[in-house]
C-alpha cells in the first residue's frame, strides 16, 4: 500500500471525538493535511496528520513544535495553531484554519514556469515583513520555498509549514543532508550553512538567502545551479557561490539581480543585514520601476498583526473616548469666553 493510499483510508474516522476528515488536501514529506470539519459545531479546518513512517521521537518532536514556534509568530499571514491531539494509532495532529487556493508552486507551474516579474517581488517584500516578525521574535523558519508559501482565493499569501523552524537558543544535532526533499530542507533554497549541516550558524540571514532563491523561481523558474542531477546540486550548494545572476542570462533587471546577488551571497557577513534591508532594497527597485501603479490591496501584501483581544478592542475604545471627550470640553470651553 502506498503513502497516499494508506491517507486516504482515514477519510471518514473521528479524530478525539472532535474532528471528522472529509477529505484529503495533499501530502508532504512528513504530514498529510485533510478537510475536516467538527463534530460540535460544524465549523471547518485543515488537520494535519504525522505520517506513521515518521513516529521516531525527533519526528515527533519536530512536529509538534510546528505549532509552539507558528503561534509565536503575531502576523495574519501565519496560521495559528488552535487545537491538536494523537490519532488512534498514536500519531500526533495539528488542527488550523482552512485555507482555499493554491501553493505559489502550483500557480507558478500553471502560469507556464513563472510569475509576472512584479508579482513576484511584492511576495517577497510580503514575505520579509513576515519574517520580521518571525525574527524579532528569535524563530528562523529554515524551509522557505514557492512550495510552503500560500495564496487563498482572496489574495493573501500565507507562510506554510514551520516545521523545520526553530527559535535561536535551540540547538539541532543533526547532520547534513543530500535528497532533493530531505526533512532538514529543501535542495535549491538551502544557504550553504545549512546545506553543511552547520546548525550553530542557521539564523535569519539563512532565511534572506531562501526568500532569494524563492524570488528568483518564482519570477524565472530558474535554479540557483546548472548541475545533470540532485546530488551534484546538493555538492555544489555546500561548496561553491551562486553565480551572478546576470552571467546566469537571468531575464531581470540590473538593480533587482545586484539586490539578489547580495542575498545569495556564499558568506553571511556579505548577504543583507537583516529581512528589513532586504526589504527595504526591493521596495526601492519596486518604487523605481513601479511608482505609478497603485499600491496592493491591504490585506494581500502588508504586514498586519492578529486581530486585538477584546480586551486590547476595550482599552482603544476607552482611549478614543477620552479623547474626543477632552476635545468636547475644549470647544465648549472655547465657546464660553
């Protein structure tokens, strides 16, 4: 039986006498997510499920702290983690909002092998300002690619999966990997530091290095290396520097290679400081080249913080109102004179 036949077996089952899967959604190297709705309430949501071949205690372990690390991330654009709990088997769960649309692969794929130049870099200025937030907060997501980046059908791109991620004061004592889709990576998105395993110097600047590579597939399909097969691609990302885009014949402009160039560099002391300068640098060469277009809408490419508590909605309310009470006795004050 394969993987995915044996996923869909659990269509139908009751997860905990809570969660019922309809459905589905897709499979990835260690989870499958399916469609599932509550039993209580009716509400929808995406489970996502440990695959049984991976019930090692590391597994686990790095599965379940996907949710821990996602929910201290305070941005729209990632999925908050609200509920979970073990199948019948033992296999831990993950339970989110369900999002309908499709990867930024799939539509990458669908667009014929790239996305228009400028839609591409406004997903990676909306991605650092994602990852802004990510690092303020000391997690460093390790996995950034087309693949784990989703856009719903209103337009908003969600940052997937962080369940390679890790918050900086953790230390991983694992070792370099060579497959095209190894559980510590992805191969062409990796920086060389984390392609060599050496963990001690995975942080955000091995982010910056991703969002570049994922800007650049994105907008021209291209690779980051010329190379017959995976292993040799995997060699030469831990040990040679990305060549200048603009020998590669990459069709972008001078300013936005340079700016990717310097991402990609082999060293982290010559990549960008951190995801705001990179940020800041294609916002540059997106308000050079694009000045006169109107901005995005709002929810699709701004950085926006989860919606307030009633609490925090309760003290706004009582600020404002002391506000425009002060204001009122001024005028009134004025009046009397």
């Amino acid at each position: 039986m394969t993987r995915e036949e044996s996923a869909l077996e659990w269509i139908g089952r009751t997860l905990e006498d809570r969660w019922k899967l309809e459905g589905l959604l897709g499979m990835g190297g260690m989870a499958a997510v399916y469609r599932a709705r509550n039993v209580g309430t009716g509400a929808q949501a995406a489970v996502k499920i440990l695959l049984p071949h991976h019930g090692h205690k590391s597994a686990r372990l790095r599965f379940l702290r996907e949710g821990k690390i996602a929910n201290k991330v305070a941005h729209t654009a990632v999925l908050e983690v609200f509920d979970g709990g073990e199948t019948e088997d033992g296999r831990p769960f993950l339970v989110t909002k369900l999002l309908e649309g499709e990867t930024l692969e799939s539509a990458r794929v669908a667009a014929g092998g790239a996305l228009p130049l400028p839609e591409a870099v406004a997903i990676g200025i909306h991605l650092l300002a994602v990852l802004e937030v990510a690092h303020a907060e000391g997690i460093v997501h390790r996995d950034i690619k087309p693949a784990n980046l989703f856009r719903s059908r209103q337009g908003m791109v969600y940052v997937l999966d962080f369940g390679l991620a890790r918050a900086f004061e953790e230390r991983d004592e694992e070792s370099p990997v060579s497959s095209m889709n190894s559980p510590l990576g992805t191969l062409g998105f990796m920086a060389p530091e984390q392609a060599q395993g050496r963990w001690d110097l995975v942080g955000p600047k091995t982010d910056l290095f991703a969002v570049a590579a994922t800007i650049l597939k994105l907008s021209t399909g291209l690779d980051l290396y010329d190379a017959p097969d995976a292993h040799q691609r995997f060699i030469l990302s831990t040990s040679r520097p990305v060549t200048p885009l603009e020998q590669r014949g990459a069709a972008l402009p001078p300013a936005l290679c340079k700016a990717l160039d310097r991402a990609l560099s082999f060293a982290q002391r010559d990549r960008f400081a951190d995801a705001r300068e990179l940020r800041q640098a294609l916002e540059d060469w997106q308000r050079e080249v694009q000045g006169t277009l109107p901005a995005p809408p709002e929810p699709e490419m701004t950085a926006l913080v989860r919606p307030a508590s009633s609490w925090q909605r309760t003290t706004l309310i009582v600020a404002l109102g002391a506000v425009v009470g002060a204001a009122l006795a001024f005028l009134w004050f004025r009046a009397s004179l």
